[in-house]
C-alpha cells in the first residue's frame, strides 16, 4: 500500500469517527452534560452549600417534631454559641435584647403587682376592727398576721400546678405560685399516680376513669385527666367551677401543642419546658371584698402622712441649717470646730476660739439656730490666720490715722506718717506680737522728715536773676532772696529737730559768651553775691550737725537752663540755683 492510499484511510477512518462522535452527542449529550454538572456540583464546596442550604430549612420545618434531631443538633450548636460569646458577646446580646427586655419586664411587673397586692390588702385591714380580732388572733395563735388576714380574705388561690405523663406518671412540669413552697414534684407525682392505680385496681375502674379531686387538710387537689398527660392543681379555698373549665382548655392545649413530643417522652423534662406559660394561665387568686373602712380610717392615715413629711421636712432643714453653720465656722478664721451635736438635748457645740475672731453665736443665729437653746463652749487660743494677726497687730501698736500696716508672711510693714516715739514704741512692740518676726519701717516718714521734704522742694524751686553779664542782681529780686532766707533759716530748724545734716549748695551759672575761665569767676562771684544777700535778709546758719551747712560754687556756662538761641535764653542762663542735700540719715529710721 502506498502512501496516497494510507492517506485515504486515515481520512475516512477520521470522517467515521467524527460521525461517531455527533451521533453519540445527540444521543448521549444531555445525560453526559447532567452527568458534568452533578460532578462539578459535588466536586465544588461552595456549590454543595448552596444546595444544601436551599433544602436546609425545609429539612428542619419537616422534622420539627423529630427529638432524635434536636439531641442531635444540640451539642453542635451549643458548642458554637459558647465560641461565639467568647468571641464577641455583643452580637448574642443585640440578638437576645427583643427577648429578654419583654421578659424582664414581665416578671418585674408580676412581682410588683403581687407585692401592691399584698401592700393592699395590708393596708386595707390595718385601720378596722376588724384587724384588731386579726391582730389579736395572730398573737393568741402565734402566726404571722398577714397569714391570719390571708385566712379571712382569701376565696381561692391556686398555689402550684402539676403536668405528669399519664404512662409513666413521671413530672413534665410544675409551677407555684409566688410566696408558696416549692414541692418536690417527682414524690407529688408520684403520689397521685399511686393513688390513682390504687383506686383504678381496688375498684376496678376503667382507664379513663380516675380519680378527680383530692383533700388534703386546707389543700384541695383538682385533677384533669387527658389522653396523654394529667393535670393537677393544689388550691388553698374553695375553688368555682369555672377553674375546671381553665383546667380542660389547658390540658387540651398542652396535647394539641406537644401531643408528639408526649407521645416519645423518656424523662426528659427539658422537652416540655415551652408548656410553662400554659400551666401558669391555672395559677388564679380570688379575695373575698374586704368591707371599705370608714373615712376616719383614711383620715388618721393622712394625719400619719402629714405628720410624718412635716417631722422629715423640719429634720432637714434643720439638717441644713447646721450643716450651714458648720461651713461658715470653717471658713471664719480664728474659728476650730471641734464638735456639733445638734440632736442632743440640748444641742451642744465645742470649739477654739480667738478673741479677736468673730461671735459664733451670730454665725449660728445666722444659720437659721437660735442661739439660746445651744450650749456652746469655746476655749480661747490665738490663731496665726493673717487676717487676725494683723488685726491683732493693730489692736496691739495702735498706729496712728496716716499710718497704715500690712502683713506679707511673718513681715509685718508699717506706711505713713508718725512720730518718732511711735515708731520707736512700734519696734519694741513688734517683738512679742504673735505671728510676727520682723516690723519694716522704712516706709514711715516723721512730721520732721515730712517738712524737710516740703522746704527743700520750695528752696530748690528758686532762680536768682542777674542783669546782663554783670553781678548784680535783677530787679526784683530782693523780695525772692527775703523768701529764700526765710526757707533757708527753717530748714536749718527742721534739721537739727529731726537730727538731720543738710548741705545748700549755692551753684552760680552764666551765659555762653564769654571765655570759659571768665564764666567760672562771674558764676562764682554771683553765687558768693547771693549768699551775702541771704545773710542781709536775715539768714542765720550754724554750720553745725545737725544742721544746716551751705556750699558756694561756680560752674560758668556748663550747666545751662536751656539752649542759648535768642537773647532771651542767654538771660535765662544769668542765674544762681540752689541744690539740698541730707547728709546722714535720720536719728529714728
């Protein structure tokens, strides 16, 4: 065979196959691709979720009644709402906030209503007569008198009910009234389904006949049989008949809502732990209406009331008006505290006090306390507020009216005008006051030192004129040189009074046309001119010290009044001026 044939019979054998090929497609293609599809289903993770989640939930509405499936899903998804508080409790919460916030509430608001309930009934059997025969009863018998009213006022009350599984006379649930004791339901049950056998064999009753009510001393039982459980429920009183008729709808209902559950039961009492709200709709109460106590019962009530906001208003006042006084004490100085009994009879308060610190019977009276029915004992001691050591202070060196003081720490600074005797009575004083260490006078001034001040002011204040470039002295002048010896001549009377030496320097001053050394001769000439006139108008100096002592000197043109630019300034600068200084301090600073 050569090649073109070789070539040929591949090229059929191809067409052949590829005909196979599109016939197995029509015929198999569709199953194949199903085929493909489920193995790319199962074969992807996330695919195979979403299938079964889309039958999941219809899996469970199905087999909502199957326990096997609960036990079964129960540790997985405990196990998973463990981790996920651990994880993050805040989701859970959020989830369980619409549940718990409802149920929270409605127990809160049973419980108050069974507790305004029993303050009720209290209250409305409290101010009769009749609760005097109560009262007297629970003390002859010694019972608590809410059971002696609860004996007298109560018709019925149906104090627990019992849901036990009729086959095994096991309990399914049980519930009690608030303020009853728990039984033990296991020994309950099983009590009446032994009595119940008891009966059904002594007097060969049928299966459905049984045993309906039971007394047991103030105890009445009721029971209402059903098909698969039994109902049972102790009542305290005598019950009407309508109870039954709540007692059939409860059975019916606990069969009609968990009749498949009833139907598997093997013990587990947790199964029926939703048929609580039914067995609680069994736990009715019923009082006897109590007749309504006269008006006077009501208005002692309201005098009680009364009286009692009017005993709570004064005792807070009060409260606060001692409270009040002891915050103003505090802050009163010179004032200690040391103890306030305001309910003592009669009310007493101790203290320390400084003389100088304010009354304290007026800060009490201020308070709103009258002071006359307290007893008050205060023992003096002197206190180291500054406020009082400087009242002390000036209690003590009494200044005069131009003196004032003021303490900064332990420095206490006296600031004015005052006599030397003072001052120095002042000193002496200082060292024993309390609170101070050191008095600082240098702010004190005397009348003397006052009037130096005053007369060397006016003596500096003084220009002697001279007439052009002469020594000779301006007209007018001798009526300023008369002034100026008269303040000269009391200067040296207030030096020696306050022990003070003063030096006048006389400085003669020129203008600038001259030579310098001209200048200094005419100046000094005019200053020795000045004094002689001094001494003619009747200056007398002692040129003692204390004392006043004066200077003669020339300083030419060095020392101008102002510029030399017009005649005018040039006249200005022909002058003798006078400079006062103290040479030593005073004898009493």
């Amino acid at each position: 065979m050569d090649a073109d044939d070789r070539t040929r019979e591949a090229e059929d054998r191809a067409a052949r196959d590829a005909a196979m090929a599109e016939l197995r497609s029509l015929l198999l293609g569709p199953e194949q691709q199903t085929l493909d599809d489920l193995r790319r289903r199962l074969d992807d993770p996330a695919l195979r979720a979403e299938d079964v989640g889309a039958v999941l939930a219809e899996a469970f509405a199905i087999a909502q009644q199957d326990v096997h499936l609960a036990e079964a899903l129960a540790p997985t998804v405990e196990q998973a709402l463990h981790r996920s508080v651990q994880r993050d409790p805040k989701p859970v919460a959020d989830a369980l906030f619409p549940v718990m916030g409802p149920a929270i509430r409605r127990a809160i608001t049973h419980a108050l209503k069974g507790v305004m309930q029993s303050f009720n009934q209290a209250l409305e059997h409290s101010l009769s007569w009749r609760s005097l025969r109560w009262r007297l009863e629970a003390w002859r018998t010694g019972r608590p008198f809410a059971e002696v009213v609860l004996q007298h006022t109560l018709d019925y009350r149906v104090e627990q009910v019992f849901l036990i599984h009729r086959e095994t006379g096991l309990p399914l649930q049980h519930v009690v009234a608030a303020e009853v004791p728990t039984q033990d339901a296991d020994l309950v049950s099983g009590m009446l389904s032994a009595i119940q056998r008891f009966l059904q064999d002594s007097f060969r009753m049928e299966e459905n006949d049984g045993l309906v009510s039971l007394e047991m001393g103030d105890l009445t039982v009721w029971i209402e049989p059903g098909p698969q459980a039994v109902l049972a429920c102790v009542i305290r009183g005598l019950p009407p008949s309508e109870l039954r008729e709540t007692m059939q709808e409860i059975v019916e209902a606990v069969h009609r809502q968990y009749g498949r559950v009833l139907a598997v039961f093997d013990g587990d009492e947790e199964t029926m732990a939703g048929s609580r709200p039914l067995l609680e709709r069994a736990l009715l109460v019923q009082y006897t209406e109590p007749p309504r106590s006269g008006w006077w019962a009501w208005g002692v009530l309201l005098l009680l009331l009364l009286a009692g906001a009017v005993w709570i208003t004064q005792a807070v006042r009060r409260h606060q008006r001692w409270d009040a006084f002891r915050a103003a004490v505090a802050a009163e100085p010179g004032l200690v505290l040391l103890r306030a009994e305001p309910s003592g009879r009669p009310p007493h308060v101790e203290g320390l006090r400084d003389p100088l610190a304010r009354d304290p019977a007026l800060l009490l009276q201020a308070a709103g306390v009258s002071p006359d029915g307290v007893v008050m004992r205060w023992v003096p001691f002197q206190a180291a507020d500054s406020v009082l050591v400087l009242r002390r202070a000036v209690q003590v060196l009494q200044p005069p009216p131009d003196v004032t003081l003021r303490l900064q720490g332990t420095t206490l600074y006296a600031e004015g005008e005052a006599p030397p005797d003072w001052i120095a009575a002042a000193r002496m004083l200082a060292r024993v006051l309390p609170g101070v260490s050191t008095l600082d006078t240098t702010g004190l001034t005397t009348p003397a030192e006052r009037r130096l001040r005053e007369l060397r002011e006016r003596i500096e204040a003084v220009q002697v004129r001279f007439s052009g470039r002469t020594t000779r002295l301006a007209p007018g002048q001798d009526a300023v040189l008369r002034d100026l010896a008269e303040a000269l001549t009391a200067l040296d009377a207030a030096a020696r009074e306050a022990g003070r030496g003063v030096v006048v320097t006389v400085t003669g001053h020129t203008d600038a046309t001259a030579s310098a050394e001209v200048n200094r001769q005419v100046s000094r000439q005019r200053a020795e001119r000045v004094v002689a006139a001094l001494r003619r108008a009747g200056l007398r100096v002692s040129n003692a010290t204390p004392g006043l002592r004066i200077e003669v000197r020339g300083v030419g043109a060095d020392h101008p009044a102002r510029p030399e630019r017009t005649p005018d300034d040039q006249d200005a600068n022909r002058r003798v001026s006078f400079d006062v200084r103290f040479s030593d301090t005073p004898t009493l600073h």
